[in-house]
C-alpha cells in the first residue's frame, strides 16, 4: 500500500511523506520543498534482513544499503 501526504503554506509545498507498505517490505520518504530526500526502508526474505537509507538532491537519488544474514549473529 503506497501512501503520501503533502503539506503546503500559500500553496508552496513544504515537505511531502511517501510511505510504502508491502509483505516484506516497508519504507518512508520525506521530500523537502521538492528538493531534498530522505527515506529509510527495511526489508525481510528468507535468509536476511536489509535496511536501506535513501539520500537525494533534486532528480538524483543515492542509496546505501547493509544487509544481515540471520546466522550471522548466532
């Protein structure tokens, strides 16, 4: 389930919240004045867990991303 909620002053946005929402998988974005992103986001599947951070300048977006095998910690 994707979502998003925009709030706006005078009609000049401000920041926008994407959330999205699957099975496995689960995210949230914050854009800033349509210029900056931020976003973190986790993932399962069988054998690991991912978390991903999400940096962006306008049109250009960077992730990193570290994954966790379930036995490794054991």
């Amino acid at each position: 389930m994707n979502t998003a909620k925009k709030i706006t002053i005078f009609g000049v946005p401000l920041f926008k919240i994407l959330s999205k929402s699957e099975n496995n998988y689960r995210s949230y974005k914050i854009i800033f004045f349509k210029f900056i992103l931020i976003g973190i986001g986790y993932a399962i599947n069988e054998h690991s867990e991912h978390i991903h951070f999400n940096i962006g300048i306008t049109k250009f977006e960077t992730m990193i991303n570290f994954s966790i095998r379930r036995n490794w910690l054991l």
